[in-house]
C-alpha cells in the first residue's frame, strides 16, 4: 500500500481519498489530481506547541473544504524540523526529493525562512514561508528567490507603525529587550526606526540569549529613565519574562512585539500582563463575524483559542484554494503557481490580504491591549489581545519610499544603531 500512516519522524497525512495507483516516483508535473503539499514544523522540542498551532491551523482549513483543492486531492506530509535551520532543511530537502512535493510550506524562526530559502531555489520548488518573518527574505534578496512567497509577514512589518503609536501615547524614552537573534533584531529594528523618526529615543538595547528562562541578570539594569518598555519574545520566553518583571516590582508600560503576547501563550499568562500593548497582523479578539466563526470551529476542534500561527497557516491554506480554482484544480508549474498566487486578493480572517510585487503581504496592523474579559459569547472571563487601533493596509515598507527603504541595511544587532544609549 503505497500511502499509509506513519508515526514518529516522519508523518503523512492523506486529507482525502487518492487512487492507489498512482507513482510517487511519477513526479508534480504528471499528478494532477493530487496536490502534495510538505510542512516543516517544530513538534517537538521548546516550540512544540506553536508547530502544533501552525500545522492544526493549515489542517483546519483542508478539513473544511474535504480534502479537495479545485478537483485537487490533498496530500499533507508533514516533517519535525525541531526549531532547528540545519533539521528543516533536511526535512525540506527530503519533502522534495523523496515526496515530490509540489511545494513545502513553514518554518518558525526567521533564522530557519532565511535557511530554507535556498533550497527552494536550488531544487524549484515553491517555499511558502508562512511564519518565518525574516525581513530579506522578501527585500534585498527577493530576486535570489523567485520561487519564494510570504503569507506571513516580515519581522519589522507590524512594529512601523507601533513606533508611531508609541510616540502618539507621548513616550519619549523606551528600553529595548528582545531575543538575541535575527527576528528579535528585526522587530527592535523596525520599531526603533519610526519611534526615533517621530522624536522618540532608543536609550538601551538588551539582548537575553534565545531561550532564556531566568531574566534575573537582565531585568535589574533596565534604565530608570525610561518611559517605556518594548520587548520581543518568542516560546517559553514570552510566559517567564513578564511574570519576572512584574516580580521585580517594576510598573513602567509594556509594549511587545506580536509573539511576546500571542494566544498559544496568552491562555497561561496571568494578571501580570493586563494593560501590555502589542502588535500584530492578527488577534483572535478581532470583533468580525469571519473571526468569530474561525475562533468558534477552531476552538471547538482543538480546545484553544486560535493563535496568529494557526491564522497564518489557515490563510495559506486558503490562498493555495485560490491558486487552484484558478487552474481547474491542476498543477500550473512553480513559477505560474508563484504568479497565480501574487495576484490573490482576499478577505480572510485576519481582513484583507494582498501580496505586493515581492512577494509579501499587505494587510491590517492591529494595536492590541491585553485585557480580562468575556468574547465572542464565551460566559468566562479570559485574557484577550483587545484591538485598540487598526492600521490599514501596511504593506513592509511602511510609509517609506520603497527604493530608499532597500538602500539601508536590513535591521540587525547593530543596526539602527543606539545613538541615543545611555
């Protein structure tokens, strides 16, 4: 039997009915009936959950429309990449290779997008880069990786215009603590930029190692002169930071970027996070009826409220549909797919989506402040990412002129650079 089940390291998932004779060996071009689909997620290890949260939410949208895809039945295969570059290029390499998939689709860290997007030039094959936010991915180095497309977001998309929030509240002074990677360098990065272009000042950069669980060397050298705090954590990080600064005693106002307060986590969060502000292409408080029934059937299926990672995957899920209607349910080819896909407009949960001419989406930005109380007819009081402010169609380029925005560095540790550190 050629498809069947198979626990462990490696998971197929057969969404729908697929003759059983059909080659594996036979390649995407001859297998128009059958979309293959490979997923690269963590579901083991630190961020095991959010993989979950990520491949729940791509499942979710497949299951409702029964397995079938314009006349395209669904093969979802999916692949542990551990949270580890190295391990999902593997996976990824092996989806092509061994599956034959049409495309593959995933990724967490950003450091993990800008791993796997040389394997989707290097074999031809289409990289949907769902949640790694690496900023490049779709700026300088888009033309590297024409098979590469972003239903997600880059990491500095949503802080633009929180920088300009955060001068709107009067700050003037803000202390930044982020994760010591590339993602945590991009979102200071892109807050930095338009809260020092409004007026305001970056006056100290701290940067915990990734996984940090004990902040205790940390928190206590948060300058005192600052208005503010913008923090960016991812993982398990996001559920110890807040709890140890709120233990420290320090009452200054949090700001966050999208992960430090994202649903896989706000659940487990406590009153230490009331009143933190973040920023985010999607809340599952979003008060329209599409999210209501999003967050109704995907609580009722998976018992928790639906997290960015599993809107994100479910769009995708979505914008493939697109594709596919489009074609009659068959396989155009990578770079028609890449093209097909680049013309979607849609309105989806999270509101409308579009990509721009690189590749990466336009859509809503949502202020959101955590608050304690009853949503969507639920009768019990929960943590919830209220939205207080709707930025409209930001595409990653924010206000700037796109050609002037490529010529400075992609944001990194040292760049903008701390001009105004204390």
């Amino acid at each position: 039997m050629l498809r069947k089940l198979i626990t462990g390291r490696r998971r197929l998932f057969p969404l729908s009915a697929v003759a059983l004779g059909i080659s594996l060996a036979s390649g995407p071009a001859v297998a128009a009936e059958e979309l293959r689909i490979g997923f690269v997620a963590p579901m083991t290890g630190i961020f095991a959950q959010i993989g979950k949260d990520m491949s729940n939410g791509f499942q979710m949208y497949v299951d409702e429309v029964g397995g079938n895809f314009a006349g395209a039945k669904v093969t979802f295969i999916l692949e542990d990449g551990q949270g580890k570059p190295p391990v999902n290029v593997r996976k990824a390499e092996k989806l092509v290779r061994q599956d034959k998939v049409h495309m593959f689709i995933g990724g967490l860290l950003a450091s993990t997008g800008y791993a796997l997007a040389p394997v989707s030039t290097r074999l031809k094959t289409v990289y949907i880069s769902s949640i790694a936010a690496a900023d490049d991915l779709t700026q300088r180095e888009a033309s590297k990786y024409p098979l590469v497309v972003r239903t997600g977001w880059t990491s500095s998309q949503p802080n633009h215009p929180f920088g300009a929030w955060a001068c709107e509240q009067g700050y003037k002074k803000v202390v930044t603590v982020a994760a010591d990677y590339a993602f945590g360098y991009e979102t200071v990065g892109g807050f930095q930029k338009t809260f020092e272009d409004c007026g305001g000042k970056v006056i100290q950069k701290i940067w915990p190692p990734l996984g940090t669980k004990d902040f205790g060397p940390f928190i206590p050298t948060i300058k005192d002169s600052a208005d503010a705090i913008f923090t960016l954590m991812v993982g398990p990080m996001s559920l110890q930071f807040p709890k140890q600064l709120a233990a420290a005693g320090i009452k200054k106002p949090v700001m966050g970027g999208g992960t430090s307060y994202d649903e896989f986590v706000l659940p487990s969060m406590g009153d230490e996070v009331v009143g933190h502000v973040s920023a985010l292409q999607y809340s599952a408080a979003l008060d329209t009826p599409k999210n209501k029934a999003f967050v109704k059937k995907y609580r009722e299926k998976y018992g928790k409220v639906p997290s960015y990672y599993s809107e994100s995957n479910y769009t995708t899920a979505q914008m493939i549909h697109e594709v596919m209607k489009k074609t009659g349910g068959k396989w155009p080819g990578a770079k028609k797919f890449v093209q097909l896909i680049s013309e979607v407009q849609l309105d989806s949960v999270r509101g409308p989506v579009r990509l721009d001419d690189m590749r990466n989406p336009v859509h809503n930005i949502y202020i959101r402040k955590v608050e304690k109380k009853k949503m969507h007819g639920y009768d019990q009081e929960e943590l919830w990412n209220t939205v207080i402010k709707t930025y409209p169609n930001v595409s990653q380029f924010w206000t700037y002129k796109k050609a002037d925005f490529l010529k400075q560095p992609v944001y990194s540790r040292t760049f903008p650079p701390c001009k105004h550190c204390e």
